[in-house]
C-alpha cells in the first residue's frame, strides 16, 4: 500500500501534467503559426474584392505576406481613383504600408495594348500611364498591361501587325515609366501566352523598362508549355510572377486550392529558383470574378501554408 506522502506525490504529478503538456502545445503552435516563409510571398487584390483596406494589410501580416499586389479595392479595378491613393490621402496609406512591414509588388492596369482604333488605343495608354503615376507614388517597381485579344479575333495567335502595336506601345510606356523608376510588365495572358510569341515581342520592345509578368498558369494551361522551358526561354524578362492551381482542362478548368490540381506549382517555383529570380511569387485568386470559388479567408492562408511552407506540394504539407 502506498504511503500517503507517496500518494499526494503521485496526485500533484498527475494534476501538473496537462499544464506542462498545453504549455508545450501552446509553444509548438506558435512556433508553426510564425515559422517563416522559404520564399517572399504576396497575393492580389483580385482574390478579396470584398475586403476593405485594413482588412488587406492586416491578413497579409497575420500570414506571413511580404507583398500585395494591387488590383482592384472594394470591387473597384480604377485604382487610380481609388480615395486611398488620393493626393490629400495617399502619404497616409504609404505609413499604413510601412507600419504593416509589406511592400506593393505590383500595381495591375487593365490597359489592352492590340487595340487597333488610334482613339480607343490612346485611351489605353492613357490609362496604363495614370497607374504608372500610382505606382511611382507607392514605390511600387512594376504595372501590368495585357497584350490582349479582341473578341472578334479568333485566330490561335496574334498577327504580325498585332504585335508590332503591342511593342510599341511597350516601348511608349517604358520610356515613360523609366524616369518614374516604373517598369512596364506584359502578362502572359490572352494572345500572348506562348513563349515564342512573347520573347518576339519582349526582344522587340528592347527596353530596360519592359519586362514580363509570367502567368505560369496561363502558359501552362493555354499554351501547354513545361514551365521549365517557359522559363528557360523567357528567363531574363521574369520580374513579377502569378500562380494558382485548377483541374480539368482547355475551357473547363476550375480553380482548386493551392496544390489539389494538376497545374506543376512545385515545378513552377523550382524552375524560377533556378534562374535567381528575386520577385515575388504571387497568389492570383480570381475570385472577383469567380465568385464562385473559395473565400479568400480559406484560399489566401492556405495559399500561405502550402507555397511558403512547402513550395506548391500540398502532398507535404499533408492537406492534399
């Protein structure tokens, strides 16, 4: 029979226990919750069309985020008019952005460079140069253009006059954007998602201040290209790059959580990390026009989670 000293010993071990285990537990958690991220991150607007500013910057910092890049708030793609970038407001929202420890990787235009009515093409310069101002203002390195396709245009790739209006208008906003420390960069989107077509234009355009957002979903699923060939060819014009993940194929494909498809995610940023490239890998949720899809509450961390801390592969992340 055991002692009552022996027993009291033996109830007071057994009462310490859970609060040495959830002490334990605590710890480990946070030390997941704050591990750092392998590889800068950032995610677009796009993906919450819904959430307010504050919203933005504080989910990006609670997730471990480096960057935002910027495309639509509120549901409103005219940024430029947006009232956080006004003149009497936008001092402020730089604090904001310091004070949250994030930078703006991108500032994305909807500006169409195929567009063929001298006017309508003007219009589109214009407004590509409204963003470059923004961008400036925010110290922000790069704006997107689209090459675009004109819905009538059912050809399987642009034609040479296309192109040549494309490059020129690549080398209009260069010009204007190099004195504002702004880089002009062509998403692989539309018309222009091949490789050959794009290193035409970009080798074309022959300027320092033009360069390429690579979609790898687009050139992947669009051009069927192996995003290790896509980045072998168009390596050195790389700045900014998009990534999400879908099944299915051609026309049918649905956007899926981070790694549950069939777009090679993984292949995508170890073919980047081979080149050195210094960007951002950035979450390209559409849910602005996909309303369909996941929240971004769900879409956006779990983007976090499974490209920072296991570089595309859910498999290891064990959530596949």
């Amino acid at each position: 029979m055991r002692s009552r000293r022996e027993l009291l010993k033996m109830l007071s071990s057994a009462a310490l226990a859970p609060m040495v285990l959830g002490k334990s537990q605590a710890d480990e958690t946070k030390t997941t919750a704050t591990k750092p991220s392998r590889i800068p991150l950032a995610f677009s607007t796009l993906g919450c069309p819904a959430w307010d500013w504050k919203k933005i910057l504080d989910f990006a910092s609670q997730h471990g985020f480096a960057a935002i890049e910027l495309r639509g708030l509120e549901g409103k793609l005219d940024l430029p008019a947006h009232p956080i970038f006004a003149a009497d407001r936008i001092e402020q929202t730089r604090k904001e952005i310091r004070a949250s420890k994030l930078q703006i990787a991108n500032v994305s235009s909807s500006a169409q460079l195929y567009v063929e009515d001298p006017a309508k093409l003007e219009k589109e310069l214009g407004d590509a140069r409204r963003f470059i101002d923004l961008a400036a203002a925010l110290g922000a390195p790069y704006v997107r253009v689209f090459g675009g396709k004109a819905e009538s245009d059912k050809s399987p790739a642009p034609s040479d006059e296309t192109k040549a209006r494309v490059v020129a208008g690549l080398r209009e906003l260069g010009a204007y954007a190099g004195p504002r420390k702004v880089t002009v960069i062509i998403e692989s989107h539309d018309h222009f998602t091949s490789s050959a077509t794009l290193k035409d234009v970009l080798h074309s355009a022959g300027s320092d201040h033009v360069g390429l957002l690579w979609d790898a979903h687009h050139t992947f699923a669009t051009s069927n290209e192996d995003p290790e060939f896509t980045v072998q060819q168009l390596g050195p014009w790389i700045r900014h790059t998009h990534l999400k993940d879908s099944i299915g194929s051609g026309e049918n494909r649905k956007y899926v959580l981070t790694g549950r498809g069939n777009v090679p995610i993984q292949r995508q940023i170890q073919a980047l990390r081979s080149i050195g490239y210094k960007g951002f890998y950035c979450f390209e949720w559409e849910k602005m026009w996909h309303p369909d899809i996941d929240d971004p509450e769900i879409a956006i961390a779990d983007y976090a989670r499974v490209v920072g801390q296991c570089l595309g592969d859910a498999h290891a992340c064990g959530v596949s």
